[in-house]
C-alpha cells in the first residue's frame, strides 16, 4: 500500500515536543504529520520505527497517522511507485553496505522539467527526518557548508535532542554564492536546542605559512582538534565543475580545479579534494585551508551525506569507496544512477 505525495509543506514550526514523557503533539503540527505520512506511506517504515526517529510513543504514531487521514493529508491508493522507492532504497545499502538509505522522491510527471531547486528542497526535507532519526542526546556533530546542507537545516523541525554539541566543520567565509558552514551550523542547532561551537578562523589563508600559524594559535588548534572525535557529521560533495562550490566560493581558482581534475580528483568534501577511492589529495588550496580533514569524517560513527544532482554521481561514488559515508540521503535520479552501475 503506498500513497499521493503528502502535502510538504515548510519545516514545522511547532512540531513534536522534545519534552518528556514524549506522549504528545504540541500545536501546529501540519509539517510534521507530512513528514510521519512520508515515513510511513512512503519510506515504509513501521509505527515503531517511526516512534523511535522522533522520539514519541508507538500510540503517538498511530494517532498521527490516523489524523493524517482525517486532515486529508494523504490520499491512500495503491502507487508502484512507492514500492519502487523502497526497493531502490533496500539495493543502495546492499550494494555498498550502508546502514541506511533515505529516498526524496520525484514527483515531477513526466515530460515535466525537472526543478532543481524543488529537488533540493525535498532532499533538505528528508535528510532533517534522517538526521533527527540519527542524532542521539549527548553527540557530538560536524555540520559542513553549502546549498545542500542549509537546505537540511532551513528544513529541520523544531525538536529538542539533549545534551547535543553541534560544531563548525568549515572556517569562515564571506561569499554571496555559497551558503556558510556557521549559519547552517547556527540553525540546527537552534533548532534542536543544542550548543553550537562556530570556527573562529577564515575557511583560507593568503598563504600556507600564515593558515599553519592560525592552526597553531590555542583556541582555534582546540577546535580543530575537537573535531577528530565526532559522533555524526553532516555533510555534501561536490563535484570538480567550473562551478563547484570551492571554485564559487573564491577559495580554488579555475586552474586549481582543472589541476586537482587532471590529477584524478572526482570529489570536494569539506573543501578537500579526494580521488575515486576516496582518499584526501593535498592539492592546492589544501594547505591554505582551516577546515576538518578527511580523516577526521572518516572517524565519525555516523556519517550522513546529503546529496541532491545527478552531476555528483561521480563524487558520491568516490564518498562511498572512501568509507565516509554511513547513512546516505539522495534524491531519486541520483539514487538509480547510483544503482545502475
């Protein structure tokens, strides 16, 4: 049994209660019920599942479910489509063995053009559901940069997660192009009611020899160091086009980008290039860069990455062989391609 599309509406604004006993909805819950609708319906996840990625009773669940009906939030009707969606789903985490995969679907009709805009949005719907699925009281998480995560975070319910510690995987930038590691950061963590630990450095240094003096400056080597012991990041990749979000941003000139491309570079994650198995490739401007390393993703327990744009099928690929990715959130096109071969 699947359904239409529930009615995605913007990220709630009074969702469920982080409060305990977790036994009830709070005011205004229309977003939320959207996105329980999409879980149950689309996802196929169980009552129980549910219950425990938004931390409320089974009896909670049911209730919404049965309110989602009655609100005529969904219009339950037998779609091959959804079931579809829970097979590509089920095939991406056998193929390469992830703990699980979240699907936006795409619900353009056909001969329809395929918005980009409108896929990032949905895809920012989805993984802010995956990330409170995956955050647990007392982590600590790396959130990075870009249009991909502000998506996330401009989508995130507000649902209070306790004793979280959300950290700024990215230094600082002043760019009109590329959303900032800081204010995604700030966000989510205002939005789950965490502490939110910014980088008190620029993203890039004019020179390698001064980025190596702020890295060895106290404050900001505590911060970079906190962030080799994370328990979940968040976080995209970029592909290595002319308009990559390190080419956008200013901080890799076109040559650098066509350089690190001929050399066998196939990803940009947190502004470090990584080649096809991914493995960190120190190319220029790595050494001029204050963010986390490579290695320090690959330590994280959970590892999210949020991807939305066939374009990146290369890059995620490379994500993938390089183990930095745990639970992966992809937009359908993305999701089959990915499956395909």
């Amino acid at each position: 049994m699947s359904l239409s599309p529930p009615t995605e509406t913007a990220a709630a604004h009074n969702p469920l209660s982080g409060d305990t006993p977790h036994n009830r909805i709070s005011g205004g819950e229309e977003a939320i019920l959207s996105n329980v609708a999409l879980l149950y319906y689309g996802e196929g996840l169980t009552q129980s599942e549910i219950a425990r990625r938004l931390r409320v009773s089974r009896a909670t669940v049911v209730n919404m479910l049965r309110e989602c009906r009655e609100r005529g939030i969904v219009e339950i009707r037998v779609d091959g489509k959804r079931l579809k969606l829970s097979n590509l789903s089920r095939g991406l985490r056998e193929a390469y063995g992830l703990s699980d995969v979240y699907i936006a679907s795409d619900d353009s009709k056909p001969g329809e053009p395929h918005s980009r805009q409108s896929a990032l949005a949905h895809v920012g719907r989805v993984a802010s559901i995956a990330m409170l699925d995956l955050v647990e009281p007392g982590d600590i998480v790396g959130v990075a940069w870009g249009e991909t995560i502000r998506a996330v975070s401009e989508a995130m319910p507000r649902n209070r997660v306790p004793d979280v510690t959300i950290r700024q995987m990215i230094g600082s930038m002043i760019t009109d192009r590329v959303p900032t590691s800081e204010s995604c950061a700030i966000r989510i963590a205002n939005m789950i009611e965490a502490t939110c630990y910014t980088l008190h450095s620029p993203a890039i240094l004019a020179s390698a020899s001064l980025a190596e003096t702020f890295r060895s400056e106290p404050t900001i080597h505590q911060q970079l160091d906190r962030l080799k012991s994370l328990d979940l990041t968040v976080a995209s990749i970029g592909n290595l086009d002319d308009e990559t979000h390190l080419r956008a941003s200013g901080m890799a000139s076109s040559d650098e980008i066509r350089r690190a491309r001929d050399t066998g570079a196939r990803g940009v994650l947190c502004c470090r290039f990584i080649d096809a198995d991914g493995q960190h490739m120190p190319l220029p401007p790595d050494d001029r860069i204050i963010a986390a390393g490579v290695d320090d993703l690959k330590r994280a327990r959970k590892k999210l990455h949020v991807v939305c744009g066939e374009d990146r099928l290369e890059a995620v690929r490379a994500a993938l062989a390089g183990n930095l990715v745990t639970h992966l959130c992809v937009d359908q096109r993305l999701g089959e391609r990915l499956l395909s071969g």
